[in-house]
C-alpha cells in the first residue's frame, strides 16, 4: 500500500474528526455536509469515502476492532459465564454510546470489506463465547446462538427508548442488561 501524501492525510484525519462529530451529535452523516464543515471540497471527500455508508463505516471501525479485541480476550477467561456477560456487556455499553456503531450493526449489507470481516469475528467470538457457557452449564440450555443479536439489540433500542437522555443510557442498558443476563444464567 502506497503511503498518502501528508495533505491527503491530513484531509482524512479532518474528515474522520468532523464525521465523528457529527455522528455524536445526532446529525445525519452527508458527505456535503462533512464536506463543508471540514473545509474542504465536496470532492476531496469522496474521494476518500465515495458513499455515507463508507464513512459511517470507517467513524465505527475502531470501536468494531476494540470489541473484538476484547472478545478474543474473553476466549481466554477461565471462567465460560464471566467471558460470555463480560462480552454481552461490553457489546452493548459500545450499542449505547456509539451512535455510529448502532447504525453499522443494525446494517445488513456494508459497504466496506472490513467492517463485514469485523462484524463476522464479532458473530464467531460470541457463539463460542456461548457454546463455552453453555457447555460449562452456565447458562439456560435453551438459549440458542440466534438468540443472542436479538436479545442484545432489544437491550439496545429499549435503552434508546426508555432512557432520559445521553446521560442515563450507559446506567438504563446496564440495568436491562443484568435482568437478562439474570434469566440466561442457569
């Protein structure tokens, strides 16, 4: 891979910042808009990301690549029903309090290679996460690896709903979180 010239990165530092900024505070991703609140031309940013999605993608991959991280660290624990919590709690505190990562798990079709490589690694760690539980006893014999992304995006969405504001959503998800993992423990 060739290196970028120092202004092309920088452009893409900027665009990255301004699209983070964005996204955090709630205001629809457009590329004109990234675009002029960067200070640059609509097509310097297309150039480097020639769909919102693409964009989108790249705002929510370091998050994506710590959430795997962690899971691969989860495989590690000794203990089958505190790596597989652990793991459903770190998913759905990032759910929460990345907007960005929100939208790019709620998405079915990416648009960019990585984001469906992390995404896969995110799905494999979990149902190994859960096979271990669930091998080890630690969890309800009928819970099925399908179960898991719905139960976890229910805990999402019912915090967005039921929580007073960005402030009381990491408590809210927190809260419902431990209910369920109450019922999913054996």
């Amino acid at each position: 891979m060739t290196p970028q010239r120092k202004d092309a990165a920088r452009n893409w530092d900027r665009i990255l910042t301004v699209a983070r900024e964005l996204v955090d505070e709630g205001t629809p991703l457009q590329l004109n808009d990234v675009a002029r609140r960067a200070g640059l031309g609509v097509g310097t940013v297309y150039r480097h990301f020639p769909t919102t999605e693409a964009l989108l993608e790249t705002v929510a991959t370091p998050r994506l690549e710590a959430l795997v991280d962690h899971g691969q660290k989860a495989l590690t624990d000794d203990d089958p029903w505190q790596a597989f919590s652990g793991f459903l709690t770190r998913l759905v505190e990032a759910q929460v309090s990345d907007p960005s990562l929100a939208k790019v798990a709620a998405t079915a079709d990416d648009a960019l290679p990585r984001t469906t490589e992390l995404k896969q690694q995110m799905m494999a760690t979990g149902t190994k996460l859960l096979a271990r539980a669930r091998q080890a006893g630690a969890v309800r014999p009928d819970l099925a690896d399908g179960d898991i992304v719905p139960l976890m995006c229910g805990v999402a969405y019912a915090t967005y709903v039921h929580s007073d504001g960005p402030a009381d959503r990491l408590p809210t998800a927190r809260r419902y979180l431990a209910t369920l993992l109450r019922g999913l423990s054996a």
